[in-house]
C-alpha cells in the first residue's frame, strides 16, 4: 500500500483549505462505492433510510476496519513485546505496522514519535501532565483559543492550578476566527506552551496553524495541535506544520474508540518524563531505580489496544487509500452546499461562519430549540448533535446555550443534505 | 397521530411559547437552580413557602420546548398545594413520563395530573425524560432547601 496514497505535497496551507484541494486533477470520489464499505448506513430508522450526520462526534467504519479487529481477535490475539511464540510475534508486528500506518499518515519523521493514546483527550492529558508539569511553574502562562473544545481547555487548567499558572486565552471574532492580533498579544515571556484546535469542532473553523505555530516559535514556545476534528477532513502533515505535538482521536476517522494518537517531536518527547508508570514503558525495575523505555513505549504503560491499534491502521489505510486531498475535496463541496443549502432555510442562523472551515455546520433555528430539532430530525432517520458541543465557552461567546449541529464523512452525499433541509421545515411545522 | 404530535402537543407547544409565571415572585423565599448539561437547558425556580404551603411559585431560565412547558405547567399544578401534594404530584408525574404509568394505574394516574396528562407522549422518548423533569427535580431541591444547583446529569 502506497501507490494509491496521495501524498503529492499538498499541503494544507495554514489559512486555507480550499487552496489545498484541487479538485480537477483528482478525480470525486465514487461515494455509492464507499457507502457499500460502510455496512451500518444500510438500515432504517423509524421507517425511514438512516442519514447520518453527527461524524464529529463519532464516525462509522469500514468492513475494512471490523474485519482488521476481527481478524486480530479471532487469528492473532496476544500479547505483545513478551512472547517469543507465534501469536505474540504476529500480534507484535501487527501493532508495529499500524504504528508505521500512523506516522506515514502524520507524515511525521519517525515511527517513534508516534504513541499510541486512548485518544486526542488522552493525549492533551498526556502533554499537560508531562511536558507541562516538567515546564510550566508558578507565574507562567499557557495559551489556548476561546473555540477549544473542554479536552483543551481542562487538562490546562487542571496543571495551571496545581503549578499557581495562568491560563490565557485568545479571542475569536464573530465568524469564530481566531483574531491573531490579540493572539499574538498574549504570547508573553511566561508562556510556556500553546494549544489550539488544528478545526473547532463547534464552529469548524480551520486554525492558521501554520502562522500560530510561527508566532509561537518565534518565541521559543512549543505548539500542540488538538487534531480531533482536523484528522478526518484534512491532510496532515505534522512536519510542514512543524507543531510539536499533534493529537487525534481513531474513532473520529473511522477507527475504533478507544485508541488516539499523540505525535511528538522525539527530542521535547526524550526530555518528557513518563506519563504513567507501568509494564512496557520500563527497561529494567528494582526497588530502588527504575530505568524507562524508549520512545514510544516510556509513554505506553501496561498492555495497550492492540485490536484498537490495528484498528486504526486499517481505518488509516482506507482513507490513505481515497486519498485525504479527495476526501477534502468531498467534503469541501458537501459543506459548501450544506452552507447554501441550511442557511437558506427560514430563520436558521449559522453559528460559526469562518472563512476557511472543515467538516461542521453548526446552527440555529429560531423558536426550535436545537434539542427539540434533534428529536424531529431522529424520527426522520437523520442523526446530528445538538447541545454544546463540550465547547460551553464558545456556546456563551455567541450568546446560545446549544446549537444543531451536523457533521460529515467521506460517505456523506448532498442527498443527505437534502434530507436534513426538508427536516428543519418539517421542524418548523412541528413546532408551529 | 403520530409520536411526535403526541410528544409536541398543542397545549405543550402553547405552553413553551408564552410561559406561565414565568417570573421571580417579589415574596419568593426559596430558590434552586437546575441544569441540564446534556442540552444546555437552565431553569431557576423560585417558591414562597409558608409553612408547608406554596403560596407562589415561578421560573426562570432557558431550555427546549418541553422543559419550558413542563416547568410552566407544573407551577400552575402546584401553586396553593402543600410540599406533600406537590411531591406525590413530581413522583406521578415521574411515573408519566418514564412510562411506568403503562404497566398499571395509568387511568388513575392521568386523572390525578389533570392537565399534566399532556406529557404522557414523552414516555415514548426516554432521551427527552430529563427535560420533562428538570423543572420538577429543581422545585424538588428549591422546597428542600438544597444549596447545589441540581443537575440531570
């Protein structure tokens, strides 16, 4: 597998993402085909044909994928690093690969940058509690955006309490854009570290990174991407950005739950003390000193997901496969007619009207509360999020407690989108 | 009809756009704040006891269509009751919503609501129990004293 893999140095520029895609020398996607690789979409719910358009909260796999976790369990299943038998070498080396499926899909430089995680919240936990108790005192400051999502927003705070730290937090406008003037305000000579969403899950904007990352560096100030809602829409690629940790989630991208990824530059990572103490990040224990691992393990206490590993190999494989610039390019055009389509709607406001965005619509409509929305939409088969999104401070930002919001995949077709219109009028009779 | 008009009746809709005491009583003595992280729906309710009456009660706050019909409806059910009134009238109407009604007394229990009886469609969907109740639970607390503010979560 690698011929297919589109890897034509496109890459994302940081304030533009349509700038990325091009269409034209990529042929679409054959999306009837890639629905047929998604056995869930086959179904009916209360009577009617399932459209599903909550992928950012979690997005459905591939047989690919069932069958890779299948396959461990039912061929393969051991424990890894520890058996000189035939399972333990074949479970091994399956972890391995998808390890090396990860970096290539990161375009990271080393497969030992790589750890594996529960997820992208894991992973922010990770960097706080290692990199940031290891760095950050009393009087420094860490750095997010007003549009982090809670998993970026509380494992910071959490170390800026117990360090006496001060939490900064850069606005956004009233598109949800970042405004880099005031961000570049708040990079001080305290501040020791700066995390921001790579796309907001709430408000789909997609971040300038390649400018943040910048401004921080300038400074001496390492940057962490919160990839979660980045990883499924847009290609990444960790060393042209030159962030110094990424983290995504594999559930997000057609993985399984329970497995994420956390990217590190090796030598922040080598510096870093462990995260959790445990089997596999050691190299030899006494009573009296332990000594760790190397990188990835020091990182990876205790027997890790294994089927989830291989898992999110083969989900990775899939969409390296399509080609992420296709996928982009897909979804691009779904939320563009998403956009045009929703917004026309009688009293729907769009929440989050950034220029560059990936992936999210998320709205209002007026006198529909977006829970009473979700419960119509469901009896019509079509499933989206309401609520806040675990991003409460955005929601008070923009002055609403909730918004619906829906959220595509590489299988999302504007038929779906369709539906989801006619849905919001049939809303709109509902509620009179 | 279909489950959703059940669910979005007339009168629950009616309710959810124009509110009923929806205001804090200027003699309200008692207050609770009660929220529904799952949806964002947030609602106080404030009570004037006196004794073990409930001479008033009102609410405030935002939330969906059924959390701010149910709250409406339920200070008009229990203004003038007793606490004791008021939490056998929560504990049926509980019994409503979640659908243990069916299994039993349910004619019984729809003669005791009333005009409650309306949210018997929300039975039929038990993601939406914690708005029909969220207003209850937070008088619940509000006659209770309790300081926290009360959470469906």
């Amino acid at each position: 597998m690698n011929s297919t893999v589109h890897q034509t140095g496109i890459e994302l520029p940081a304030n533009g993402r349509s700038a990325a895609v091009h269409p034209s020398t990529h042929p679409p996607l054959d999306v009837a085909k890639i629905r047929r690789d998604f056995p869930i979409l086959d179904q009916a719910v209360h009577g009617k044909r399932l459209v599903y358009l909550d992928n950012g909260a979690t997005s459905q796999k591939p047989r690919a994928v069932i069958e890779a976790v299948a396959h461990y369990y039912q061929h393969d299943n051991a424990n890894i690093h520890r058996g000189v038998h035939a399972l333990s070498m074949r479970a091994t080396d399956a972890h391995d690969e998808a390890r090396e499926t990860v970096r290539r899909f990161l375009h990271a430089g080393q497969t030992r940058e790589i750890i594996f995680v529960r997820g992208a919240t894991e992973a922010v936990n990770l960097v706080a509690e290692s990199y940031g108790r290891a760095n950050v005192r009393a009087g420094d400051e860490v750095l997010i955006s007003a549009m982090e999502h809670h998993s970026n927003i509380v494992p910071w705070q959490i170390l800026c309490e117990e360090k006496g730290a001060r939490l900064r937090v850069a606005p956004i406008n009233d598109a949800g854009e970042l405004i880099l003037e005031e961000f570049e305000k708040l990079l001080g000579p305290r501040t020791r570290i700066v995390a921001v969403a790579h796309v907001s899950n709430a408000l789909g904007t997609v971040n300038p990174l390649r400018t943040i990352i910048r401004l921080a560096h300038d400074r001496g100030i390492p940057v962490l991407v919160d990839g979660a809602q980045a990883a499924p829409h847009l290609p990444v690629d960790v060393q042209a950005l030159d962030c110094d940790f990424y983290a995504f989630s594999g559930h997000k991208v057609y993985g399984p739950t329970g497995i994420g990824v956390l990217y590190g530059k090796s030598e922040l990572l080598e510096e870093m003390p462990p995260y959790q103490g445990g089997g596999d990040m050691i190299r030899s224990v006494t009573f009296e000193k332990t000594t760790y691992n190397v990188l990835p393990y020091k990182f990876e206490a205790g027997t890790p997901d294994i089927a989830g590993a291989i898992g999110l190999g083969a989900a990775l494989e899939y969409v390296m496969n399509l080609g992420m610039d296709r996928v982009a390019a897909h979804e691009h055009d779904l939320l563009e007619y998403a956009t045009a389509q929703v917004s026309a709607v009688e009293g729907v406001r769009l929440i989050g009207t950034a220029r560059e965005r990936a992936g999210v619509l998320s709205f209002v409509v007026d006198n529909v509360h977006p829970h009473d929305l979700g419960t119509i939409l469901d009896r019509e088969g079509i499933a989206i999020r309401t609520g806040h999104h675990c991003a409460q401070p955005v929601m008070e930002r923009f002055g609403v407690p909730a918004t619906a919001r829906a959220s595509f995949a590489v299988y999302n077709t504007r038929d779906e989108i369709d539906a989801l219109v006619s849905g919001i009028r049939r809303a709109h009779e509902v509620m009179g | 009809m279909t489950e959703l008009n059940e669910l979005y009746q007339e009168v629950i809709l009616e309710h959810s756009k124009a509110p009923r005491n929806f205001r804090r009583p200027a003699t309200a003595n008692h207050s609770a704040e009660g929220y529904n992280p799952l949806c964002g729906d947030r609602f106080t309710v404030f009570l004037d006891l006196e004794g073990d009456a409930i001479r008033d009660i009102g609410f405030q706050g935002a939330g969906c269509a059924i959390s701010k019909a149910s709250a409406s409806m339920m200070t008009q059910s229990v203004k003038g009751k007793t606490k004791a009134e008021a939490e056998k009238l929560f504990n049926e109407f509980h019994k409503l919503v979640t659908g243990a009604a069916a299994n039993g007394n349910g004619a019984d229990l729809a003669k005791d609501l009333g005009k409650l009886g309306v949210f018997a469609g929300v039975a039929k969907f038990p993601v939406r129990v914690k708005c029909a109740t969220l207003a209850w639970h937070t008088m619940q607390a509000a006659l209770e004293g309790k300081q926290e503010a009360v959470s469906t979560e």
